[in-house]
C-alpha cells in the first residue's frame, strides 16, 4: 500500500494520521482564506 501522506511510517497508524493531519490543514487553509477575504473586502 502506498503511503501518500509522506510519514514513511506505512502503517495503519500513519495513514490514519496522515488522514487525520491533512484533515487539519484543510481546515486551517480555509480558515486562512475567509480571514484574507474578510480583511480585503473591509
């Protein structure tokens, strides 16, 4: 099974994390954008 989420740990825990980590990002990078646009359109 090919570990994309680049941990190199390759097990159930590291996918679940990488699962789990890249949830996490999203969040924040949407979070991110609606703060820039809520800033540019004052």
């Amino acid at each position: 099974m090919t570990n994309w989420n680049g941990t190199g740990m390759g097990m159930g825990f590291g996918m679940g994390f990488g699962w789990l980590f890249g949830l996490l990002t999203l969040v924040l990078v949407v979070l991110a954008i609606a703060a820039l646009i809520k800033y540019l359109r004052k």
